[in-house]
C-alpha cells in the first residue's frame, strides 16, 4: 500500500462527514423555513426537538396536539398573571 493512498483515507471520511453534516444542516433549514412558512412558531431547537421525537417513533399528530395544549396552558398562565398585576 502506498503512504499516499493511506494518508488519503481519513480525509475521504472527513469528506464524507463534511457532506453528511452539510446535508443535515440544509435539511433542518429547509425544516424551519417551512415551520416559518406554515407561522408554527417553533424555533431550531424546539423544531429540531419534534424532528427526533417523530424519528423515534412519536406520532406527530399526538406531538402536535401536546404542543397546542402547552401553549393555551402558557397563555392562560400569562394572562392570569398579567390580571393579579
């Protein structure tokens, strides 16, 4: 084997990572232009959180539903706070 065909091959796998990051980088921009798009009012990390919980196998539906309900819980909180002040 010749030392440039063995000092070549990490930097094939660097490669191959930089691609695989930079694909998943464009895919969840892509992901939180569409939640933009559609006013879900998620942001990267809360987007990127509801990505893998679907990729484990959570229903997004039932995932979208427990979303909603937090967010009338939030409000209702707020707005009890905002009428004791």
């Amino acid at each position: 084997m010749s030392t440039t065909a063995f000092n070549l091959a990490p930097l094939t796998t660097m490669n191959y990572m930089n691609k695989n990051l930079h694909r998943h980088c464009e895919q969840h921009c892509l992901l939180l232009e569409i939640s933009r798009l559609l006013n879900t009012g998620l942001d990267m990390e809360s987007l990127s959180i509801c990505v893998r919980l679907c990729e484990q196998g959570i229903n997004p539906e039932a995932l979208s539903s427990v979303i909603k309900e937090l967010r009338k819980a939030s409000d209702n909180l707020k707005a009890t706070e905002n009428s004791t002040n």
